[in-house]
C-alpha cells in the first residue's frame, strides 16, 4: 500500500508486475463473496488498486493504450451492435468524434482489471457494504481516478457507473456520511460523472436533490468543506448549464437562498466556494425562461 503511492514510477513497476492485480482483486472478490467487507486487509487491497488507478490513461504506454481500443470510425451509424461498453447517445458522439470506445475483454488480465466493469462494481458494492470510512474512501477515488480524464475510457467508466452497474444510489448515500473526506471523495466523483452530457438527466434526477440538501447555509470553515462545497456548485453547474428543466429542480428544492449565501464571502479572499457558487449563479441566470421565478 506504501509503495503503490510512490509515485509514477513505482505505480508503473507495480501495474508491470505479473499476477499483482488479478491477486488483489481476487481477494476482495472472496472477502465481499465470505461478506467480510470491512476486514484491514480488503482495506489495503482497494486502497493499493485506488493508488494504481491514478492517472492510468495518461500512464498507459501509447502502443498498449491504442490497442485496448476498438477503431470504430468504419462502423457505419446504423451498426447497432454495442461493445461490452455499450454504444453511446448521438450528443456524446458528436462531442467526441472519432474516439474509439474502450474493448472490454470477457477475462482480463492485470491492467486491463482495474478499468473492467468487474472491477468497477466491486467498488460499488464495497461503497455500499463496507463500513469502514477508508474503504469507503478508496473505491470512491478509484472511481474517481478513472473518471477523471477526457479520452474514451472515462466515459465508459461514467457510463458502466450510472447507466449498467446502477451505482448511484450507492454514491448518494455517500453524501450524508458524517466523514468529511468519504463525502468530498463522492462528490469530487459525481463532479466527474456530471461532464457527460448523456448522463446528466439521470444524475440530476438522482441525486440533484441530495446535492442540495449537504449545501452548507455559507462559506464553510474548514478547508475540506470549503472544497466540497466547491464541487457541488461545479457539479451544479454542470447538471444546470444546458438543462432549464435541471435548474428548475434546483429552484424548486430551494437550492437558490444557499448558493447566493455561498457566493457572497465576507472575507477578503474570494475562496473556492464563493468563485464557484457566483459561477453557478452567472449560469443559472442565464436560463431566461426562469427569470420570473428566480425573482419570486
């Protein structure tokens, strides 16, 4: 576990090392199998997986990262025949035209598991079962890893979360743990889940509400609430830009009175929730269709 946060080096002799990963997600396999979720040594096991997932697609050799993608651009549109991932809607593929989608092998092998759907509802049923705030912390942050980037394996990780392994409920209840670091890993998470244009209907649907409701009344204190309460607005933000209908739900669940309480830092220095809180504001503004009921 020391030695997964070594840095690039080590993370890659690590990723390299034949039979290291498969042993690690073999044994959380068999403690969540025997329901044994909170024992240290599954601990260790996420957290070392949490470690190797950072920066994996920037880490990745180019040769091997081109060839764990399928070239996709000969496929002619009305092909519907989905890869493991799943085909993506029509505005995600417009967004990023030409990229290929990840290839999900049926066996994988080392670095191939640590993006895998296997792996990815690992996580959340640990999310969901384990009881141990670090645990809880580390599946979050390997979610968070790799989701993380623009390329196309953060937006098959997005897709297997919400739409195929159904992991939101599972991260929304993360948002009301007393643990500060457990709820700013959750929503540093739906932050990177929320860049998806295809997935922002059912995340808002999901869990907009919740996301308002662990809004502070002002500028918190301490600096890891400072950042969560950051997030949130950017998660906000996200869900609000291009959706009337999503800022209507944040009107109606009275997000409004905290976000302008947010924005308005008495301090001197402008901190990172008051900037993000007036960026959300400057957006949901301009939803004029909403004028009148932002006035009310």
């Amino acid at each position: 576990r020391n030695m997964s946060s070594a840095g690039p080096e080590g993370r890659k002799k690590m990723r390299e090392c034949e039979g290291l990963i498969d042993s690690l997600v073999y044994y959380i396999q068999g403690a969540i199998a025997d329901h044994e979720p909170n024992d240290k040594a599954t601990e260790n096991c996420v957290c070392i997986l949490h470690n190797l997932s950072y920066q994996l697609e920037i880490e990745l050799p180019e040769s091997y990262a081109q060839s764990i993608y399928m070239q996709r651009r000969n496929i002619s549109s009305n092909d519907k025949t989905p890869g493991c991932f799943g085909t993506r809607s029509r505005k995600v593929k417009e967004k990023q035209q030409d990229t290929p989608l990840p290839e999900e092998k049926s066996n994988p092998k080392g670095v191939e598991s640590l993006w895998h759907s296997t792996l990815i509802r690992i996580y959340l049923s640990l999310i969901a079962k384990s009881t141990r705030n670090y645990t809880q912390e580390a599946s979050l942050g390997a979610l968070q890893n790799l989701t993380a980037g623009t390329g196309p394996m953060p937006f098959a990780v997005a897709r297997t979360v919400v739409q195929k392994a159904n992991g939101l409920p599972s991260i929304r209840a993360m948002l009301h743990v007393s643990h500060p670091a457990v709820k700013k890993t959750a929503v540093s998470l739906l932050r990177n889940l929320s860049r998806n244009t295809s997935l922002q209907s059912d995340i808002a649907r999901e869990v907009l509400p919740d996301l308002v409701s662990v809004l502070p009344e002002c500028v918190p204190g301490s600096d890891v609430a400072c950042e969560t309460t950051a997030s949130i607005c950017y998660t906000l933000f996200n869900l609000t830009q291009s959706s009337s209908h999503n800022a209507r739900l944040l009107l109606g669940t009275h997000g409004l009175p905290k976000v302008i309480a947010i924005s308005m830092n008495d301090s001197n220095t402008f901190s990172k929730a008051s900037r993000a809180a007036s960026v959300l504001l400057y957006s949901l503004w301009s939803h004029t269709d909403l004028h009148s009921a932002y006035k009310k």
